[in-house]
C-alpha cells in the first residue's frame, strides 16, 4: 500500500533556502538584483556594474569598477586548446558547444578546484568574459572564418558583439545588448541555477555548476523559449494570421512560447525594456513586422492573464537578436552569457551555507519481484 506523503511536483512554492541576491514579486511584477530595482538597473547601469554587485553585494565604487573591468580585458581570452576543441564540436547546436567549451575551460583555470569565497568570485567573472569569446569563436568557426581576437579596451557588450561580427558595434547595438544582459544576470533558483546550486552543494566546482546550469537552461520550457519565439512569429507570417494560429495552437492544448512563468503572475518586469527596444530597434531597421506580429500575439494573449499567463522575458528578445543578425541558433547561448554572473552568485551563496540538496521520491513502482534468469524471459 501507498503512504500517503505531500508531492510538491515540480518543486512548485517551496522554499529551498534563504538568499539575499534577488527578491521576486510575482504577483506585483517585481525584480530586485541585491536590493536594486531592475528597472534602475536596466536603463542606468552595465552589466559590469551588474557582476561587481551581485557578486559583492553592493554597487561599485568607480576604482572597484575599473578593477573589474581590467581583470575582465585581461582574462576574456581563451587557449587556443579551447577554441580546437570548439572546432572539432562546431556542427553542435551553440549551446551544446558553450557547455563543451566551458567544461574545457576548466582544464586551464588554475583556481578550477578552489571553492573560496574569492576564488568563485574570480571565476565567475573569467566565466562571464571567456563564455562570450567562445560563442563568439563559435560562430565564426562554424562559418569557416577566424575568431576574432577580444578587443583591449571595448566594454563586455560591445567585445561580444564585435568578436561576432569582426567589427565595432554602434553605441546603440552595445547599450541593447548591454541591457539584454543586465536583464537577464540573475533570476534566484529558476531551473538552471537550482540545477547549478544542485551541483555545488556536492562541493563540487564552479565550472561544474555552470555546465550544469547551461545544459538546463537550453530547454524550451526555460531558456530556449526566446528561439521558439521566432520560429513562431516566422510561421505566423503577418499580424493578421496571428488570432487564427493561437486559436489552433491554444485549442490543441499547445503552449505560446514567451508567455507563462513560474513565478510571475503579471507582467515579467524584465519585458517591457526589451518591448520598447524591439518596436525601436525594428524601425530604425525598416523591419518593424517583427514587432507587429509580436504585438498581434500579445494582444491574443489578454484573455489569458486572467489565468495569470503574461508575457515573459523571452518573449520579445528573440526579435531583437534576429534584428542584431544575431541567427535562431544562439538566442539561448546569449540568455547564458548574461546568466553567468547569476550562477556564480548563486553557486557563492549555496557554498555559504551548505546542505547538499536530495529530495525524495516517492516509489509506487512494483515490490518484491523473483528475478527470472535471461534464458526464461519472454
Ligand atoms: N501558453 C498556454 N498555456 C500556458 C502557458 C503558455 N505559455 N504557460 C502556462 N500555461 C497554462 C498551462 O497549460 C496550465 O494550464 P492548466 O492548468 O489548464 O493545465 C497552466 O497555465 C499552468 O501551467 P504550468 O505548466 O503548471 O505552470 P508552470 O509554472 O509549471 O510553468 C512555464 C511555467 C514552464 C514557464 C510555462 O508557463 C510555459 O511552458 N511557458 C512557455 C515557455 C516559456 O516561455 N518559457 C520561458 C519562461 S521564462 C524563463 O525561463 C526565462
């Protein structure tokens, strides 16, 4: 017989631990990266400024801040073993190469098994500046072109943009990816930095809780969604046809990517700056159907948030990369690089205060049965 126990499938409205890096509010649509509104942190901030504060704790002096820049110049390149192995996997969906190339990467951090407070934080940062010059390196590869040294003095947004492209971006292009990135650093134990934090209570290492945390990110259902996005606005076509595709798609019990959070029950507050950016950046491309089809999906959507179903951040970031020339491909890889300095923290704060994490399951499978030797089975 089956005890009866209390299933919180999916982990849904526990608490795992305590953490003082971000504070949500999904009912009112709140978001707070170490006490910070994000939408200060979005229109005033860098997301260098972003990764001193959630890795220390409070904002940078303008002396803290360069420090860290430096030390982001000097370590954002990667051996060239690296960029081999890069090459050898370069037929791999991107993400599946980030998560190669970081696993590779641990093999020339000196600090790799260094689990100190300080150690992490030095990671963390070399994490956040080599994983964008191997996405980078990645898609110039695949395209039989040579990767593209770091640039010595360009901030983190616009080195990541012009390692792409082999040259500098506007300052418009770099402040979009800028924000892109600052928007998406932290979110507390989503999927991925719960399977990060999973990985660090073994007192395992950061580059091991990053693997972790990339290969559950790339999941449709939490970072692939921003890819699914587009490819649904492709196969809407045009703002008109878009009542009748989620009407097939809803009736069929299908899911509208970009739409539905765990913990938000509103708006996600990280949307509406990558909304206003996709309308601008749309127009200034001559290219503003993208929006307009988005918006037709949004507007199909308002009967929905009365079940609490909103818009989510990945909803109108696919439209910006594809306007950046960004492919399909690597929208998920770029939701990783800003998330880098989130798993960080969150790998920092699980080894604080460390309890390894093993919930239960409970069995209802069959008991007891005879073993019946191979040559007996049929
Ligand atoms: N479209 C249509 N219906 C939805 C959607 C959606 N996008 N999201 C949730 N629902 C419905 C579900 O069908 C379910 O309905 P039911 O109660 O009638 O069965 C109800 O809302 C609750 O959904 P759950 O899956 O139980 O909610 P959960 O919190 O487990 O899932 C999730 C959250 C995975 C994000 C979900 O909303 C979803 O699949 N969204 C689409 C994928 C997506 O955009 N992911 C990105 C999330 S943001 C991020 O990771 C950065």
């Amino acid at each position: 017989m089956t005890t009866q126990v209390e299933l919180k499938r999916g982990l849904k409205d526990v608490y795992l631990d305590r953490t003082t890096v971000s504070f949500i509010d999904g009912e009112m649509g709140k978001l707070l990266y170490r006490g910070y509104d994000i939408h200060d942190l979005a229109e005033k901030s860098t997301f260098e400024e972003v990764i001193y504060l959630l890795l220390n704790g409070k904002l940078p002096t303008r002396t803290e801040l360069r420090g860290l820049e430096s030390f982001m110049a000097a370590n954002r390149a990667i051996p060239q073993q690296v960029l081999q192995v890069i090459d050898i996997v370069k037929t791999a969906h991107p993400m599946d190469v980030l998560r190669t190339a970081v696993s590779a990467l641990s093999a020339f951090d000196s600090d790799v098994a260094d689990n100190s407070p300080e150690a992490i934080k030095r990671k963390g940062i070399r994490l956040a500046g080599q994983a964008a010059t191997a996405v980078a390196a990645h898609y110039r590869i695949r395209q039989g072109l040579r990767p593209v040294l770091p640039h010595e003095t360009l901030g983190h947004a616009s080195n990541f943009l012009y390692m792409m492209f082999g040259k500098e971006p506007t300052q418009d292009e770099a402040k979009l990816m800028d924000v892109d990135f600052v928007l998406h650093a932290e979110h507390s134990t989503n999927a991925s930095a719960f399977a990060a934090r999973v990985t660090a209570s073994t007192l395992s290492d950061l580059h091991s809780a990053i693997v972790s945390g990339i290969g559950t990110l790339k999941g449709p259902l939490h970072g692939g969604a921003a890819e699914a996005v587009m490819s649904m606005a492709h196969d809407i076509g045009k703002p008109e046809n878009a009542p009748t595709y989620l009407r097939n798609m809803l009736d069929h019990g299908g899911r509208v990517m970009g739409f539905g959070h765990r913990v938000y029950k509103t708006e996600d507050p990280r949307a509406r700056h990558l909304r206003e950016r996709a309308r601008t950046l749309g127009q200034q491309r001559g290219h503003p159907e993208w929006f307009q089809i988005l918006q037709a999906v949004e507007s199909g959507m308002v009967p929905y948030q009365r079940r609490g179903i909103w818009v989510n951040v990945d909803f109108y970031a696919g439209a910006i990369y594809h306007l950046l020339n960004i492919p399909d491909d690597l929208f998920v890889p770029i939701f990783a690089l800003g998330r880098v300095p989130g798993w960080a923290v969150q790998v920092l704060e699980q080894y604080e205060n460390n309890q390894i994490i093993r919930p239960l399951l409970q069995y209802v499978g069959p008991m007891n049965l005879p073993y019946v030797p191979i040559e007996q089975r049929h």
